[in-house]
C-alpha cells in the first residue's frame, strides 16, 4: 500500500496527462463504436474504451478504478452486450415477423416500413449491434485486467 | 408457432443468451444457475427432436442467417446426419446436467459455481453450433467456443488438473490451428467458405497439391480434437482429473462432435472420390484405427485408476468409430456401423464415468483395488457399471454387440478379414479390464477385510441418469437389431454418397 502511494505522490504528470486523456480516449472509442454507419468498429471502440480505463488504473492506482467500475459491474455489462447483440439484435428479428424473418435479419423490424430496409439494416447494425459488441468486449477485457492485478496484489501480500 | 427452420439457429443463439444469463443470476441467487441451465438443455433437446422429425418427413433445413445468400452469408444445413448426431450430443448433455448438480457442489468451490453453469453452457452452445453449422469457418469460431470452455471447466478442479488442462490446451491450440491452415488453403483456391459450395468446386481441383495438403491439415486438426490414436496424448489426463460432470459431457458430446466434424470434413466437403482417386486414405485410417484398437485396450489393462482405464477404453472406442469410417469406402453398410458406435459408445460411456465419478463422490475411490465388495454398498451405481461394461465387451443384445456385429459385417463384405480378427482379439482385451473390475466389485465381497468401505448409495440425481443409461444401453441395441433407425441410416449414406460399391 505504501509504495503505491509513494508512486501516485510522484507521479504528477502522468496523474493530470491521464485526466486530460481519459475524456477524448472515450469519445473517439464511441465514435469507433457508433460514429461510422455501416458494419465494423464494435469490437475496436469496445478496446478502446477498455483502454481508456485501463490507464485511469495505471494512473491513480487499483483501488479509484475500482471505485470508479465496481468488479461486479464487469459481469453485467457482458450480458447487457450479449442481449444487446443476440437478443435485440437477432432474436426480435424473428419475433417481429412472427418466424417468418430469419434470426440476424434487420429489415424484419417494423422501421423498416418507414425508413426502408437497407437502411434499417445500418441504423440496426451501427447503433445496437455494435454497442452490444463493444460493451461486451470492454467488460471482458476490463475484467482480464482486474484478474492480474488481483493475481500481484496476491504476490505482494505474500511478500 | 414458430416454423421448425428456425430451430436450428435457436438451438444456438438460446443456449447463448442462457449462458450469459446465468452469469446474471448467478448474482442474485447461486442456486439458480442449475436450474436455468437445466431448463434451457432441456429446451435445445426438445428442439432438436423436432428438427429430426422435419428433417426425415420434409428433408434438409437450410437456414441463411440474417438472409445473406449462401456463398456470402453464414448457412447453417441440417440434414440426417446433423439431427442424428444434434440429438445425441444434447442428449448426453441433459444427462450430465442433471448429473452435476451434487457432484459440483461437492467438488467445486461456492465461488466458482456461477462461472461453472457459465462455461458448461457455453460449451453446450459450442457443441449445437459444430453440429449445426454448414459453413467451414463457422464450424471453427464454434470448434473453440466449446473448446476454451472446455480448457477452463477441466481446470476448474485444480490440482493436477491445471496440468492436464495445459495439456490439452496446446494440443487443442495445434488441433484448431491445423484446421485453420485447413481452410486457408481451400479458400485460397476456391474463394468460399461454405461447405456445400466447396463440395461443388472443388471437383475440378482435386488434383491440386494445395487442396490435398488442405485435406491432411483438416484430418490432423480434427483428429488431434477426437483424440484419434497417435495423436491423443492429451486424452487420458484431461478425462481422468476433470469434475465428474465435465468428464462425462467432454468423454461422450464433445468426443462425437469432433468426431462429426471429421466425417462432415471428409465425406461432405471432400467426397469419396477424393479419397478413394486422389488420397487413398482409407486404408490407412482402418489399419491405424485397428492399432488403437488394440493399443488403448492394452494401456487400459496396465491402469489402475478406474478414470484412466476407462479413457483409455475411450481411445480403443474411437478406433472402433474411425474403423467403420475406413470400411465405409468398400461396403454396402457405408458408414452405418461408425454411425452406430457414435451412439452407442456415448451410452456405454457416459454411463461407465457417471459410475466411476460416483464413487470418488463418496468415498474419494480412484483406485480400482479399492473397490472391493462396493457392490453391496453401492448398488445402483454398481449395477448401472456392470450393465455398461458387459454392454462394452459385446454381450447380445446391448449395443456393443451391434457394433461389433456390424463392423464384422462390413469387414466380410469388403473381403478384409484381418479386421475381425483384431475385433476379436480387442474384445478379448475388453473382457479382461472389465471383468477385472466386475470381479472385484461383485465376486470378492469377503475378502476385503478392513479394507472394505462403508459407504452408501449416492444421491438419487447421480445414479438415475447413470441407471437410464445403462437401461438404454441393452434397449438402444434391441431398437438397432429390429432395424427401426435403418432409413434413417440409409438416408445419411446415401446424403454423404456412401452405400454403393462402385
């Protein structure tokens, strides 16, 4: 514990370097999620955003990331992707068009009556199915982070 | 209602959202998570029993996801031989749900238990997704969803079992990638991913070395997942020290999975001509499984630990299954006899490890000396192995015997004798490693002594599934000797080209 406090004391510039960063690091992965119509870019903005709190980790030490994203949270926001992606996404597909539409197919959602169906197709896969893929893939690898560093903490209390 | 042509891809995307559900609930209530993942085993089985009803009344589902054509999209194709094998699998995996109930609450920390029931349902949804699938890179994303899963749940139950699950996670790392370089090669040349688009180019190419190279890369991979004999030296370990449940759901589904990938590989992308013209390959797949054969009863003698002899009876069982495949070129019975050893050796299987998990659940007996007079103890468990191992050495009218039967009947009428005569001498090797232990669990009641445990019964969820099993194993053979499955086996041969002697 002492050491890390030693550390963060030191560590002035990277501290306000990480506060000026941390904003624009989550609006360019948000951006990489949703800002580009069409396919692609989930599972880029979803690193990104992973990235973005790995290095307020880095920054003020384990125990504000923990306070900041609780470990608990990691598990909810996988499903939450999941549903997302698989339920939203692929699942009311077929509910829509009560079977006839097949599972992943976007123009069964009744917007496409409005806006037609291609374009449904890219509103559905860039502003749902790509968040779905990103939080997922934030979760995982946030919750890949916490387990090392729970793996040191363990190593140095032993110490 | 739903049309049954959706049913192949909610056999997946279901067991998916359940597997992130559990994780979910898995906060709010730790006992949950059974149950969710009960209910939805449960739901898949029931769907799949539709989908082989469609099938064999209407014929072959061919489900383009997200309506994307074939060539360009995913499509997942479910004939006679997906339904078949779908069944099993899910049916074997309902069994080793209800199985693991008590046995992970004993054995498995209270921590763990949520990520648990989230794994084994991923590995679940691995399994539906290889069986259903009709594209070749898809049939890959799914072949390591069930096998990372798989590596975590061996690992779950430390010890040396972290050393199994390393084993096993290399192997399976060079098993998937071979399959990759596999896939790379043919779409190389042929610029599709789907299975049966390939089948359709790929004629005009046989001749090419890249292809043939593709087809070895595809055979090892996928041999080296079914732990086909000289490439299964990950097996034994990884069966012996996983949980009970994992050891039953990975011996019995995940064997047939792989084991289905490698004759979907073989039969439906490449055909028989190819391996009959340009990769005589079926000899060498009958004279190598014929070594296993009796190299996996031998090393089964030579244990002591029950777990252990019975995955090396596993290694002798896939050669049993990888025997019909080499004699399926040069009869009329094609691959039906393979075909039957994959259920048949589920049954077996799957019942003889929910005996011996059993055991080490009461009184922690890994050791098959120590277990003397346990038929008086354990009855049902007891019963259920010895109805199981007389069913493994071939007493008519299990379904051991059929098997046997019928490799002997493809052997004759492809003129390969010397094949029975490796049956027979396998078989005289079963007797022995079973009898050994029958012997000791039934005869030697009073010579135990001291040594003799008192133990009771195991709970009422550990030996039920285990007694069904070794029930169905003598009814399973009573249906295949009256012939009722055989359209449905005449339809899988005559889907993959196979039955005709040319």
């Amino acid at each position: 514990m002492s050491t890390e406090k030693r550390i963060q004391e030191r560590d002035v510039v990277i501290q306000t370097i990480a506060k000026l960063m941390i904003p624009f690091i989550q609006l360019y992965g948000l951006y990489v999620m949703v800002g580009t119509e069409g396919a692609g870019g989930g599972f880029q903005g979803g690193t990104v955003l992973a990235a973005s709190f790995i290095l307020l980790v880095v920054a003020f030490g384990v125990d504000k990331g923990r306070m900041k994203m609780p470990e608990g949270w990691n598990a909810v926001f996988k499903s939450l992707g999941l549903y997302l992606y698989a339920g939203v996404g692929g699942l009311l597909c077929i509910i829509f068009s009560l079977g006839k539409a097949e599972y992943l197919n976007y123009c069964a959602i009744p917007l496409a009556k409005i806006i037609g169906g291609p374009a449904t197709r890219g509103f559905w896969v860039g502003n749902i199915v790509e968040v779905g893929i990103g939080v997922t893939v934030m979760a995982a690898f946030v919750s890949i982070f916490y387990d090392l560093v729970r793996k040191e903490e363990k190593k140095e209390a032993k110490e | 209602m739903l049309p049954i042509e959706q049913f192949p891809v909610l056999v997946v995307a279901i067991s998916l959202l359940s597997a992130l559900t559990i994780l979910l609930a898995g906060w709010i209530n730790k006992k949950s998570c059974f149950f969710i993942s009960l209910a939805t085993i449960t739901f898949q089985f029931i769907l799949s029993i539709f989908i082989l009803h469609h099938v064999l009344t209407v014929g072959t589902i061919h489900y383009w996801l997200g309506g994307w054509r074939p060539p360009w999209g995913i499509e997942y194709v479910v004939d006679a031989l997906n339904a078949y094998v779908l069944i099993i699998i899910l049916f074997l995996s309902l069994l080793a749900a209800i199985y693991s109930k008590r046995s992970v609450e004993h054995e498995i920390d209270e921590k763990k238990l949520v990520t648990f029931y989230t794994l084994f349902q991923l590995l679940v949804t691995g399994l539906a997704g290889v069986v259903v699938t009709g594209d070749l890179f898809n049939m890959y994303v799914l072949l390591e969803v069930c096998s990372l899963a798989a590596y975590a749940l061996i690992a779950v139950a430390g010890g040396r079992a972290l050393k199994a699950s390393y084993n096993y996670l290399v192997m399976g790392a060079i098993g998937v990638c071979f399959y990759l370089l596999g896939i790379a090669f043919l779409y190389s040349v042929t610029g599709t991913l789907n299975m049966g688009d390939m089948r359709l180019l790929l004629p005009a190419l046989y001749g090419n070395k890249g292809v043939q190279l593709a087809f070895v890369f595809m055979f090892i991979g996928l041999g080296i997942k079914a732990a086909f004999f000289p490439l299964h030296t990950w097996q034994p370990d990884a069966y012996t020290y996983a949980p009970s449940a994992i050891t039953v759901i990975i011996s019995t589904a995940m064997a047939k999975a792989s084991i289905y990938a490698l004759i979907r590989i073989i039969f439906s992308v490449f055909t028989v001509d190819f391996i009959t013209l340009f990769a005589p390959i079926a000899d060498i797949i009958s004279w190598v499984a014929a070594i296993a054969m009796i190299f996996g009863s031998i090393l089964a003698i030579a244990q002591f630990n029950l777990k252990r002899m019975l995955a090396y009876s596993s290694i002798a069982n896939i050669g049993y299954i990888m025997l019909g495949v080499g004699l399926s070129t040069s009869t009329t019975l094609g691959l039906t006899p393979a075909l039957m050893h994959i259920l048949n050796h589920a049954l077996m299987k799957g019942c003889l490890f929910m005996a011996a998990c059993g055991f080490i659940y009461k009184a922690d007996l890994r050791d098959i000396r120590d277990l003397v007079g346990l038929a008086r103890r354990m009855p049902y468990t007891c019963f259920a192995f010895l109805l199981a191992a007389l069913s493994m050495i071939g007493f008519p009218p299990s379904v051991g015997f059929v098997t046997k039967l019928y490799l002997i009947f493809a052997a004759l009428d492809a003129g390969k004798y010397i094949f029975i005569a490796v049956i027979f001498f396998s078989t005289l090797l079963m007797i022995v490693y079973f009898w050994h232990v029958i012997e000791i669990m039934y005869i030697r009641v009073e010579e135990g002594g001291e040594k003799e445990i008192s133990v009771t019964e195991v709970p009422r969820s550990m030996f039920i599934p285990g007694l069904v099993l070794a029930f169905l194993c003598f009814i399973v053979g009573i249906i295949w000797l009256i012939g009722t499955p055989m359209p449905l086996m005449d339809a899988i041969n005559s889907g993959l080209g196979l039955g005709v002697v040319p």
